[in-house]
C-alpha cells in the first residue's frame, strides 16, 4: 500500500470504497471503473520499472538472485509476476472469510500491513472495525 499512496487519487478512492463498504452499499464504482484503475495501476508499475523509480528500485534491491538477469527479463517476470500474487491474496483472503473484519481477515491471512492499518484510521478514525469481512 505504500507504493499506491504515491499514486494520484489513490487515497481519495479508496476512501470512497470503504466507505460504501462500510455502509453495506458494495463497491462505489461500476466494474468497469475498477479494472480501470486496476489496469491504470498495473500501467504506472510498469512505466515505472521501465523508468526507475519506487517499484525499480525495489526490483534492483530486493530480489538479489535477479542482479545478473538482464533488465528487460527482469521487468517481465516481476510484471507477470504480479498478477500470481494477486490471485495469491485473494485466495488467501477467500480461505479466511470467516473472519468477522477485515483486518482479522487480512492478519490471518499473512497479508496484514501498517499501511494498510493506517489507511483505516485515516477513513475510520478510532473504529478500526468498521469494515466487515
């Protein structure tokens, strides 16, 4: 989530889904819209592996064994990469549907972050439970 603070309306967007959510009105917008954005971010993650940035560097730091790959093969495995994480979370997520909140959901998981934590204070000041599972 830190990487998508970066970007523009990002914040604004996902406080309007969590909102809606919280309220029991489902996604705010059509899903048009959200693959959309989905594909908007995808877009901005690759633009900025190809030109240095946050994600690059994260690339260039993070994932020693890849040093000695060569740029363009590096940038299409993490690309691809990518979507196989996200088919990960959300079968991570499925598995713990159980959970009453979102955040008992996501630890149980293994994919609850600080970021995201802050995210739901920012949205839901002192009611960290407002976003069911």
């Amino acid at each position: 989530f830190k990487i998508y603070l970066g970007y523009p309306n990002f914040l604004e967007n996902i406080t309007k889904v969590m909102k809606s959510l919280s309220h029991g009105l489902g996604y705010c917008f059509s899903k048009d819209r959200m693959l959309a954005c989905h594909k908007n971010l995808r877009n901005c993650f690759k633009n900025e592996l190809r030109k240095g940035g946050k994600f690059r560097t994260l690339l260039d730091n993070s994932f020693y064994v890849f040093n000695t790959v060569p740029d363009e093969i590096r940038i299409e495995t993490f690309s691809f990469s990518l979507s196989v994480v996200d088919i990960c979370f959300r079968a991570f997520l499925k598995v713990n549907s159980d959970k009453e909140y979102i955040l008992e959901q996501k630890k149980a998981a293994g994919i609850y972050n600080k970021t995201f934590l802050q995210i739901v204070d920012y949205v839901f000041p002192n009611n960290r439970n407002a976003l069911k599972s």
